[in-house]
C-alpha cells in the first residue's frame, strides 16, 4: 500500500513544471529566516542550530548573539563554565542539557578535530547534540554542501504539496532526496521553514498552497 501511494505522489505531484513552481513561489515569499545571519560562519552555524532545537528562532537569536559575545570562537567557547553557559543562553529549550552538551562538543572539536569544526555529516553527528537536522544545516549554511535538512516546517509541507507520505522527518528527508534535483537541496529548509513562519496555522498555510495552485 505504501508503495503505490507513494507511486500516485510521483504522478500527481513530483513532475518537474510542480517542482520548480514551487520553488519560484517560495523564493518570491521568502522572508529571511533568523539564524541564518551565521551563515559562512561553521562555528556559529553549529552552536545556534544545536541551540535552536524545540526553540522558536526567535528566542535562539538573541541567546546565540549572548553566547557568541562571551564566546567568540570554538576555544573560547571551552573556557567557559558549563553554570556561564546555561545563564547565556537561557531561555532556549532545555538549556541545562545543551549547555552540557556546548561543554564537551567543544572539547572534542579542540581535541579530536584540531579546532576547526567538521565538514562531513557523520563526523558531525558524533559530536553532543548533533543530530542529522542539525549536520545538514551545518553542511548548508556553513560549508555550502548540499543536504536537505528536515524539521517541522519541512516535513509537513512536504506532505501537504503530496510530495511525501512518510511519518518521520528522516523517511521524509530520505524520500525528498529521491526525486529531489540536487540543485534545490540546500533551499529546502531555508525556504519552507520561511514559508512555515508566515502560515503557521495548517487552515493559513493550505490556503496559501490552494490560493497559489500548488496543490
């Protein structure tokens, strides 16, 4: 059953003139998103990515400008207390946890990497969480790599335009990449998660695919 309904989405949905529609639509209404004032920045790319995980971007911003301010780089960075880090960037989603985290990925960064953050998706998997969300953001914004990074916003548009029929946002990542041209990879999320600010409602954002024929 799966597999036909995913075979009705490659008919319906996924042709080439949909695809590129979509994007054209998306770019036109595009509104920059926060974090990405980081961008070509691999250090700060990383930190604020883990940083925004279940945090709306607009509180990650100002606790990631805080945090960069005491901590302007990688060793800097492991110089602090893991108590300073928690107070910088408090109030972000379990800022106990990631504080610890921001504590020993700097560490390993330091000792396992020479200082410089990684540029592959495993190796940045590895690090205290880094999941593949936020690797391939990582490879986006900071390495200019292309990868599809899958969050909410991604996810649910995705299934919305009937490109996907998945439950998960890595079966959904795992099947955009199938059809996807690798061209359009890296503006997945920069332009779905902009859209997915603008409408956050589903009853808004079915009227705006609706409104703009796309679905």
């Amino acid at each position: 059953m799966k597999e036909l309904n995913n075979q009705l989405l490659n008919k319906s949905s996924r042709n080439a003139d949909n695809i590129q529609n979509v994007f054209s639509l998306f770019r036109k209404h595009y509104y920059p998103i926060p974090l990405e004032i980081f961008s070509g920045d691999p250090y700060r790319v990383l930190i604020s990515t883990l940083l925004s995980s279940r945090t709306n971007d607009d509180i990650t911003l100002p606790a990631s400008q805080r945090l960069f301010k005491r901590a302007p780089d990688i060793k800097s960075l492991n110089q602090l207390k893991q108590s300073e880090i928690g107070k910088l960037i408090y109030p972000v989603g379990f800022y106990q946890v990631k504080s610890k985290q921001l504590k020993k990925l700097s560490n390993i960064v330091i000792h396992n990497f020479n200082s410089q953050i990684p540029s592959t998706r495993d190796e940045l998997i590895s690090l205290p969480g880094v999941g593949r969300k936020t690797a391939n953001l990582t490879l986006n914004r900071a390495f200019a790599i292309p990868a599809i990074a899958v969050d909410t916003h991604v996810h649910r548009i995705s299934k919305l335009l009937r490109w996907v029929n998945t439950q998960t946002p890595l079966e959904t990542e795992l099947e955009l990449e199938k059809f996807l041209p690798k061209k359009y990879w890296s503006e997945v999320n920069r332009l779905f998660v902009s859209i997915g600010r603008q409408h956050r409602s589903r009853s808004s954002l079915l009227g705006f695919l609706k409104n703009n024929n796309l679905i």
